[in-house]
C-alpha cells in the first residue's frame, strides 16, 4: 500500500522540475532576444496644456505601440522622453537643449508651433540631430535650409492657390487678409497676396491682429474692416484667436448677409475640435483643409484612438481626431522606419558636454547624417495618405472645400493644383481633366446670414459717408454743356449738369443697388479748375476722391493709378482743318468729267468705228464713195455725228447696222456719263481740306491747337511739334477765332482735339468751314475714373452698356447737343472725281468686238466670192499683184447689191467702164474709176482663164473682165 501511494507523488515532483526548467529557459531565451535590441532615444517637445500636443503625444505612442506590435522581429526600439513646452518658446527650446545634451536623443519630434521650431531648428542643423514637426506649417521654417528638419505637415503655402481658385469662382475683386501678427500669420500673407494679384484679385488692407491682443482691440479692428466697402475676408490664425475673432464678429454683426469668411487649414483642419457655440458663430464661413480619404484602417484607429485618449484626458469628451494626430502617427513610424533602416550602429554623441549653458561645445549625434537621409528615403502608406517627403517637406495632397452648417461643417468640393476646383471625387481619386475655378463645381453653400445668395463682395460702407466723386470744372463757354457746375448762393450748394452728370445718372438708376454721392467740384477759392485732369485723376489715386465723373478720357498712363470704366462716347484724338471750295472755274474745265486716258480711247474709237463702216458700205453705198478725201471725211463725220444722233447717211449692209447699233450704245452712255459729271463738277459744291497730313503742317512750320490742359499737348509733342507752335483754347469759339487768323498772324491751320470734343466743334455752325482729317489716334473715349480694384467698375460697367445701347443715350444727347446737319467724322468730303476708262473699258471691248467680228464676216464672204482669183489664175502671179486685183475689186462698186440693181433699172448708163459719180452729192468721180477702164493684164493670167470658169460664175466674171 505504501508503494504504491509513492508512485505518484514522484510524478508531481518530475513535472514541477520540468516546467521550472522549461520556464527559465524560454525565459533566458527572452533575455539574450533582449539584450540583442538596440534602445534609440528620441525626445519630444510637445505643448502638453493644448489640444494638438495632447493629441500628438497620444497618437505618437500608439502608433510606435503599433510598429512595434507588427515588427517584433525589429532589432531597433525607440525610447522617448517627451518634455511640455507650457507653449512658451523659450521653454521650448531649453528642453530641447537638455534633451541634446543630456539625454542624447537622436532626434526630436513635436515642435507644435512655428516659433518653437525656428530655434529647435538650428540647434538640430548643429548638433545632426533631425527636427520632426507634424504641426508647425508656416513656409517661413523651410526658408532655414536645414537638411535636418522634416516638415510632416502640409505647409500653408499650399492652400493658396485654392483659396484664389474659390474667390475667382464667385467673381470677388478684392480680398482683406486677417492674420496673426508673428511668423505663424506673416509667413502666409505674402504667398497669398501674389497669387490674388496674379488673379487680378486687389488687396486693399491687411489685417494683423497680435496673438495677445485683448477684445477690446479686436472690435476696434474690425470696426475698421466693417467701414470698408470690401466685405471678403481670408482668416489665417490659430483656433484659439480666432474662436474670440469669430465671436465678436457676430457680435457687432458682421456674420450676417453680404459678408463672405474664408478660413485656412490652421482653424478648418480643427473645426472638430472646437467649442459648439464658436462653430455655431461661424455659420456660413468656408474653409480650405487637407483632405484625408476615408480608409477601414483609419475608421478603426479613430474608434481605439479615442478610447485611449479618454483614458488620458477623462475631462475632453468631445476631442475628436485631426489630421494633425494622423500627421504625428504618421511622423512616429516614419521615424522608427528609419530608424531600423540605420541599424544597431553607433547612435552616440561626439564631443558631448554637460553644460547647457555652453553651445559651443554641443554635442554631435554620429548617425545624424545616416537618420537624416533614411527617413529621407522613407516610402509609406500611413493614416493620412501617401507618406512621401522630398527636400523635408511633406507633398501637397488634395484639399477640401468645408462650410461650416450649424454645429458642424460640410464637404462642398475638392482641389487639387493640377485640376483645381471639382465637385466630387470617384474612389480612384480621378478628378475632371481641365484645371477649373468654376463655382459650378461646388455644392450649395450657406452664406452667413443663413442665404444661399452668393454675397457680391462689397457694400457701400455702413458708417453713412456718401461716395465723394470729383467732377472739373469749366469756366466760361469752355465745353459747358459736357459738364457744367452752378453755385447757389442763397441755399449755399453746388449744382452739377451736363451731359456726363446726366449719363453718370442714367447709369446709377440701371444700377442693381442704390449708391449714395456727391459731386465735389475741383475748384480754387475763384472758381478756376484747381489743375489739370491729371491732377485731379490723381486725387483718386491718393484717396482724396472716390471716384471722379466727367469728360475724363481713357489713356493708358492714367490706367496705372486707377481704374476707369467702359467708355461711353467715341474715342480718339483727330485733326480739324478749314476746307475750301475746289470747283474748277477756269476756260477747259469741261475736259476735266473725263480722264486723259478715257478722251484718247474714245477719239481712237470714233476714228476705228468710221473705218469700219466705211469697209463695210464702201462696195455698196454710194455715200461712202468719192475721192479719197471725201471718202475719209464722211467716214469721221458719220462715226462723230453719232455723238448728238445727226447723221444723214443711211447704212445699207448689216453688217454695219449691227456695228453701228452697238456703237449708238456705247455713245449714248459714254455722253449721258459725261454731262452728269460736267454737272456736278460745275454746280456741287466740292469742299477740300486745306491740309491732308500733318506731315505738311510740321514741314511748313504752321502752328495747331489745342483744348487747355487737355492731354492732347503729350501727343503733339510726340509728334514733333515746338511749343511755339502749339496755341491753346478755352472754347470753340475761340478756337474758331485762331482759325480765321491763321498761322501767318498768330493763330491755327489745325486743331487736334477729342472726337466728342470735334463733334460738337463741327455741329456748333461750323459745318461748312471745317472737317476732320486722318490721322486720328487711338484713345478709349470717356469714362468714370474709380480707386484700382474698385468692385464698382465692374457694376457700373454693365450698366453703361445697357444705358448706352438703349433709347436712354439717344435722349441725353438730344437734350444736351444741337442735332448736327453736319457729316459725320469719319464721312469722305462731298467731290467730284473724273471718269477714268476703268469705268468704261467694258463697253469700248463690246464694241471693238462687234466691229472686228464684222470685219472679219465680211473678210470672208468678200474672198469666197472672189476665190477664183486665187484658184485659177497664173501661180506665176505673185501674191501682192494678186491683193492688188482684190483691192481693185473692193475699190468697184458691187453691181449685184441690190441697192446698185436699183440704180440700173432707172438709169439709161450700163457702161461698167464709165466714170462713176456719188447719187447724193456733186461730188467729182473716184480717181480709181477713171483708171479702171484703162486697166488690162499684160500676160499674167492664164490664156485658158475662161475656159476653167465655171458657169455658175459666168455674169461675175463677164462682170470683171469687163472691168479688167
């Protein structure tokens, strides 16, 4: 029985010895794992009394408890010691020092602030210690130049371009910054100011506002801002100044309609972190902030996040999660990335020295360069995207449009700097292909004053001071009517009229809005103008005047100081000249209807028509028969007595009625065209400018004029004219006086002067002395002069366009203005040219070509009827004796007409061979008939001529050998 209660309780001792075995060795085994892990330390300064430090710190060690949870089999392990800062600078930076000196850190993380890493910067560039911020964003910290600072945040430059983009889409002019006044606020401003003005976006004002600075000073600032007629504000500060700003801005009103809020990443990236009633203040505003994509990771970090967080901070129950935290997680296993990248190396210091107090002997980290370069390199995917760092600086990411609704805020939009503005992205993150700044892309947005009315960035400023608008003055019978100023003594105030005033109003009544002025007159003591137009634009340029209204002209050198609106007259700068009449009164002025060129072709036209028709009547025409004088004679008389329809020969061929029935034609309109232009040239009126370049006025040394103190006297000079040939003038009249004068006795042979200037000039009883000749040069007519930027030249603008295109102006004109029987500038002068063949060449080549058509029929019916000459007489007869036979021939008349068939039946003479004489006249016989009976062949024809004739031939040839 003994023996067999031992057995057992031998067991119980082997097991209790094996597991006390098995446990020290797996325990040994845990230790030697170990001791072969590299400890690195790393410090972090860390402003534990606020809502970012307390967030970083937590999602810091969470994030190295994840890493490390993931990687156990690392051979690196980071140690920290976080150190608070309490949010002072100089605290900041002596626990740094301590951390460098004393603890050897290999790197620091948590710079909250941008002036707390400035000084942590340079201490890391000397001692190779890398700097990690994760909310520090301002643009100034990577001015530094440190290869030792990594900036794992987005920096502020990078919602610049969105914030133009987003005051581009709604049309704004100008924008009012409002900072923080230290390098945090200033290391924005100047980024963002370039990008407006690149825009064209105006930047009246900044406003700084000093982080210290009491509520009292903050209502006194923005009292200032609500006076200005901008209503578009870019807020740049941290929450906690601009939570008050906020606050006392809805306080004194100015959250409601009409006003717009623009916040950067430094408020809109905590929203969520801010008080319920602060966002509520902030109904409407618009924000910029990084957008982070919604990830299962990310959802799950948020929800054991903010477990933990409650365990450390039992009293902040509604913290939620930022990008600033991700930004931190994200720093903490970058780092410990690198870290294991650099290995189990050497992670002392050199040189290294106890005393805080001497710099000079800082210690230097060994691996510094080796860390530095390892995170670097560092490629991850993290909670808030893609982790990339080139040059120590995280890679702009997509941002996000918010609008704060209520008690919280709503994504409206996305932006990115290749696509801009865009309404939704698809879960590739594709965005539309062309860069846009359209606010179509955005969602509906609640405006402050709880409207959805897209506010249109200015208002006329609420304190009641009307806008003061400078207008010239003219005295005397200068131009009156484009702007005249009456002073009533006994009310004591000043009336403004004019043609300016009036359209200025007709204007202000198109106006959406209303818009309360005065008219304050640029006058001295005596009532004389206190300058020239210059000067008085200037007045708007030094803020003197709101805006000046009048016969202001549009040029380019005054467009740099103001800003002018659409014109609302003509533009330009012309010449006016006297004109005189230049209708010929001498002895040969009828030649003049006609050019030279056009009197020659028709003389030679006569002289060929004559000849035409008399080849073409000669054989058949008893009229165009006779000496050779007389045949000429009546050949030219015919072809001229056409001129006036008084010839008395009668045309027997048709070939020659066709011609002469296409010359009557031609006739008819060459003289019909010739008495009208001798008409006008005798009884118009033809008015010639006296001079037609300037050229000739500078050549000649003759002097011009010019509207006093108009602007005009630059472009005189520019062209080359001496000031003693420029003359001024207050008035037309007077310049009409310079013009009687002349040069040669002190006055003007021109004036240059303002198309509306000319116009009403010409249309004051002036017509028929002057006129208007080129060159005229280019101005931009007259228009409203406003402050640069001003959002009311764009208003006011429009509305000249609707005023101007409508019956409004026509009436304004008529009231002010005579209706000018004048013409119109651009109008030639009334003359009277010659007729050149150009006009007529038409008809001279439908003539030539009825007459050569003519001839040409006739050509060849006369040698077909005469073919035998060719056919059968001697080929030893040379050809010229043979033309010699047609001509003889041609030169006889043609018996067989019928008109000569005629003539025999009623004359007893049938004699070929007898001497023939003209029906109609008293005329002595062709000298070619007396010799045609002494003609005969001497044995050049064939002597079997008659036997190769035909019969059909036979009464012809009987009829020419009779003549031979």
């Amino acid at each position: 029985m003994v023996k067999n209660h031992q057995h057992p309780t031998k067991f119980v001792y082997f097991l209790i010895i094996f597991y006390s075995w098995s446990l020290s060795f797996i325990m040994n085994m845990g230790m030697a794992q170990r001791n072969e892990t590299t400890v690195v330390k790393v410090g972090g300064v860390i402003d534990l009394t606020g809502m970012v430090g307390k967030m970083g710190l937590s999602c810091i060690n969470m994030s190295l408890s994840d890493f490390y949870h993931s990687h156990s089999h690392y051979n690196t392990r980071i140690q920290f010691s976080f150190r608070d800062s309490h949010g002072d600078v100089v605290t900041a930076a002596a626990q740094a020092l301590e951390l460098i000196q004393n603890e050897q850190v290999q790197a620091i993380l948590g710079p909250v602030t941008t002036m707390e890493a400035n000084f942590m910067i340079r201490l890391g560039d000397k001692a190779h210690v890398t700097i990690i911020t994760f909310s520090a964003t301002s643009p100034s910290l990577v001015l530094l130049k440190s290869p030792y600072f990594f900036q794992i945040a987005q920096k502020d430059t990078a919602q610049v371009n969105a914030i133009t983009s987003m005051v581009q889409a709604f049309g704004w002019k100008q924008v009012v910054p409002i900072y923080v006044d230290n390098s945090f606020g200033e290391g924005l401003i100047p980024a963002l100011t370039i990008s407006l003005q690149q825009a064209y976006i105006r930047v009246p004002y900044c406003s700084a506002i000093s982080p210290s600075a009491t509520d009292e000073v903050i209502t006194q600032e923005l009292y200032k801002l609500r006076t200005m007629p901008t209503r578009v504000f870019v807020v740049h500060m941290s929450p906690r100044l601009g939570s008050r700003l906020f606050a006392i801005a809805k306080s004194i009103g100015m959250m409601e309609q009409g006003y717009v809020w623009i916040v950067t990443d430094g408020i809109a990236n905590l929203l969520n972190s801010l008080n319920s009633s602060v966002v509520e203040s902030m109904e409407g505003v618009l924000g910029v902030r990084t957008y982070v994509p919604k990830t299962k990771e990310l959802d799950g970090f948020k929800a054991r996040w903010k477990r933990r967080f409650l365990l450390d901070n039992p009293t902040l129950v509604d913290a939620n999660l930022n990008v600033f935290g991700m930004w931190a997680y994200d720093a903490a296993t970058a780092l410990a990335i690198a870290v294991e990248k650099v290995g189990a190396a050497n992670f002392g210091y050199s040189n290294t020295s106890r005393n805080l107090h001497d710099l000079e002997e800082i210690g230097v980290a060994r691996s510094g360069e080796k860390l530095r370069e390892a995170l670097s390199n560092t490629r991850f995917r993290g909670l808030s995207g893609d982790f990339n760092v080139v040059g120590g600086e995280l890679q702009a990411s997509t941002l996000e449009i918010v609008n704060v609704i209520g008690e919280g805020e709503r994504r409206v939009g996305f932006w990115t700097p290749q696509k801009g503005i865009a309404r939704n992205m698809d879960t590739k993150g594709a965005l539309p292909s062309i860069y846009s700044t359209s606010k179509r892309n955005l969602g509906t947005i609640i405006w402050p004053g709880d409207t959805y009315s897209v506010p249109k960035g200015w208002e006329i400023p609420t304190s009641g001071r009307k806008l003061r608008i400078g207008v010239p003055v003219k005295t005397g019978d200068s131009y009156t009517e484009f702007v005249k100023i009456k002073h009533d003594t006994n009310t004591n105030s000043t009336v403004v009229t004019g043609f300016c005033i009036d359209v200025f109003k007709a204007v202000l009544e198109a106006l959406p809005f209303a818009l309360p002025y005065e008219f304050i007159p640029f006058e001295k003591s005596d009532g004389e103008m206190a300058g020239t137009y210059d000067e008085l634009i200037s007045q708007v340029y030094y803020g003197n005047y709101d805006a000046v209204v009048g016969d202001t002209t549009i040029i380019a050198n005054r467009s740099n100081y103001v800003d002018f609106t659409m014109p609302y007259t003509e533009s330009g700068v012309t010449m006016v000249v006297p004109v005189k009449d230049n209708r010929k009164k001498n002895a040969w002025a009828f030649l003049k209807p006609l050019t030279w060129d056009l009197w020659i072709t028709t003389a030679c036209s006569f002289v060929f028509i004559g000849f035409v028709v008399w080849v073409l009547e000669h054989r058949i025409n008893n009229s165009f028969r006779g000496p050779p004088s007389y045949q000429i004679g009546t050949s030219l008389w015919f072809s001229f007595s056409i001129m006036v329809f008084s010839h008395r020969e009668k045309v027997v061929s048709n070939l020659a009625r066709f011609v002469v029935t296409v010359w009557v034609f031609v006739v008819l309109i060459l003289v019909q065209s010739y008495t009208a232009s001798l008409t006008s040239l005798l009884t118009v009126e033809q008015l010639r400018p006296t001079i037609t370049d300037v050229h000739q006025l500078l050549k000649n040394r003759m002097n011009v004029g010019y509207l006093e103190g108009s602007f005009v006297y630059g472009i005189l000079k520019g062209l080359g004219f001496q000031d003693d040939q420029l003359k001024t003038y207050k008035s037309p009249e007077e310049c009409n006086e310079l013009f009687i004068k002349g040069s040669a006795n002190g006055g003007i042979s021109a004036a240059f002067d303002e198309v509306p200037y000319v116009k009403y000039f010409l249309g004051k009883s002036c017509c028929s002395k002057y006129t208007t000749v080129e060159p005229r040069f280019k101005t931009g007519g007259f228009g409203y002069v406003f402050p640069k930027g001003s959002p009311l030249v764009a208003d006011i603008s429009r509305a000249i366009l609707n005023v101007t295109q409508g019956d409004k102006m026509k009436t304004i004109d008529n009231a002010w203005f005579k209706k000018s029987t004048c013409l119109d500038s651009t109008t030639e002068i009334s003359s009277v040219y010659s007729l050149g063949l150009e006009s007529f060449w038409g008809l001279f080549l439908v003539a030539g070509i009825a007459s050569l058509l003519a001839l040409l029929i006739f050509a060849v019916t006369f040698l077909y009827q005469h073919r035998h000459i060719w056919l059968h007489y001697d080929p030893s007869t040379s050809i010229w004796r043979r033309i010699g036979i047609l001509v003889r021939i041609f030169d006889q008349r043609d018996l067989e007409c019928h008109t000569f068939k005629k003539s025999e039946t009623s004359s007893p003479i049938h004699n070929i061979g007898a001497v023939e004489t003209s029906p109609s006249t008293h005329c002595p016989p062709s000298p070619s008939s007396q010799s045609e009976s002494n003609f005969a062949f001497h044995g050049d024809l064939s002597p079997d001529y008659g036997d190769t004739v035909q019969q059909g031939d036979a009464n012809c040839q009987d009829r020419e050998m009779n003549v031979v």
